[in-house]
C-alpha cells in the first residue's frame, strides 16, 4: 500500500489573515478533511496550492 501523497512541509503555522498553512498553503478544512480524500481530490488541491501561496495576503 503506497502512503498519500501530502503537501506538508512540516511547517504548520495558520496565516490569520489569510486562514492558510503558511508550510503547504492548505485551509484548516482541507487538512481536517485530508485523510478522508481520495488521492485524486488530494492531488486537485495540491495542483492549487503554489498559486494559491503566490497570492495570500
């Protein structure tokens, strides 16, 4: 069994204005919801995540 593919860089700080992990760019929803998706819903919103973290703020 291969291990879930993961955005976490170990660096779990929430962005207060911008609610996202400051590590992996992530909501508290997607990271409370992570186990629960399936890798194709996991890999969406990884292929969201570096634009998302360009625009924070």
């Amino acid at each position: 069994m291969s291990a879930a593919s993961s955005p976490c860089v170990k660096i779990c700080v929430i962005d207060p204005v911008s609610r996202l992990c400051e590590g992996c760019g992530r909501t508290l929803a997607e990271i409370a919801q992570w186990g629960r998706m399936s890798e194709p819903e996991r890999l969406a919103v990884m292929a969201r995540l570096a634009e998302r973290l360009k625009t924070r703020g």
